[in-house]
C-alpha cells in the first residue's frame, strides 16, 4: 500500500478492508471490486466484470478450522457461537465500517465452508500448477 501510495506501483489487488479510507481521502482511486457482485458498503464501485474484465473473481474469505478429530458436539457449538456472534447488529456495523461483508447464514457452516474450500481449491489449483508458483 506504501508503494502504492508513493507512486512506485500503479495498481494492486488489496482486501477491501484495508482501503476504506485511503478511497474516503480519495488518496487511492478504485477500479473495481473483485468479487461477483458490488460491496453493499461501496455500492458506487463497480466489480470487475462491469469493469471490463469479464469473469474476473478473486474474493477474500475467512473461516474457522479445528482438528480433523475435534467433536462433532464441540464444533457444532463453535459454530453455533460463530453464527451469533455474527448475527448481532453491533458486530455487522463494525464489519461494515470495515468493508468487510458477513456471509449469508446458509452459508455459515462447517459443510457450506467445505464445499466452498473444495471449489476454491478446485479452480485455483490448475493456475497454480501451470504457473509453477512454489510458497516460499
């Protein structure tokens, strides 16, 4: 983002949440969001398939990960706890404030997060692959 600002780079891809006020300052300038649809908090930048980058999507997700043997009882309480700490207005307000957007609840489970990771895997792997990409 320094670089950004600094004129050293003239574009990143950076998780909404840390360019909220650099955009109110108008010390940055957004092209688009690259999820499917507009952010409900910054519903005047466009994605990047009206952008003109057609099928572009890269999102950022969170999720909470246990031991693969953790209780189904303890998981299902983690979960349950997880679905109301995010129901409550309070914490949707600061999410907001921060541009970051809670998933519908249909999708706030250990099953909706599994498919989700197995299709994410599943459409990143190949350009991986063939990108020859190693973490360092």
């Amino acid at each position: 983002m320094q670089d950004l600002l600094a004129g050293q780079i003239d574009f990143m891809i950076e998780p909404s949440s840390n360019f909220r006020s650099l955009v109110a300052t108008a010390s940055i300038k957004p092209f688009a969001v690259t999820g499917k649809t507009r952010l409900s908090s910054s519903p005047d930048i466009p994605t990047a398939d009206e952008a003109g980058l057609p099928g572009f999507v890269a999102s950022l997700w969170y999720g909470l990960w246990v031991p693969k043997d953790t209780p189904k009882e303890i998981v299902e309480k983690l979960n349950a706890t997880m679905r109301r700490v995010l129901a409550d207005p309070a914490v949707g307000r600061r999410f907001a404030d921060l541009g970051i957007e809670i998933a519908p609840r249909d999708q706030q489970t250990p099953e909706a997060l599994r498919a989700f990771q197995k299709a994410e895997m599943e459409r990143w792997w190949p350009i991986i692959k063939a990108s020859n990409l190693r973490a360092e």
